[in-house]
C-alpha cells in the first residue's frame, strides 16, 4: 500500500517551508496528485527523487 504525505506532512518531512512544496510543484520539480482539493505525495517517489538528487551531487563533487 503506498503511503501518501500531504503537504504539511511533505514539509515536516523535508525540513521545508510549506511554500517551497508549492514552489517546487509549480516549478515541476516534484510531482504530486490532488485529491479532494488537497496535494498528495507518494513517499517512496519522494525517496526515490531524494536519492536521484543526492546521487547527481556527489557526481558533480
């Protein structure tokens, strides 16, 4: 079953402003679904985005 964060839940897990979520969300960095009116992220996609981010700045070290 997948676990989905909202974007309080999101924020709190990354250690971010909840404007930044909606920034990156306009800014097609992350992706997301709305259901209900309410943005709604799946958190293995998130690890994944994570580890993708991570494994291109050790690269550039």
């Amino acid at each position: 079953m997948r676990h989905l964060l909202d974007v309080d839940d999101l924020a709190k897990y990354l250690k971010l402003q909840k404007q930044t979520i909606y920034n990156w969300l306009n800014q097609r960095k992350i992706t997301g679904i709305k259901l209900g009116g309410v943005w709604r992220f799946d958190k293995k996609e998130i690890d994944k985005w994570l580890q993708s981010k991570s494994l291109k700045m050790r690269k550039t070290e």
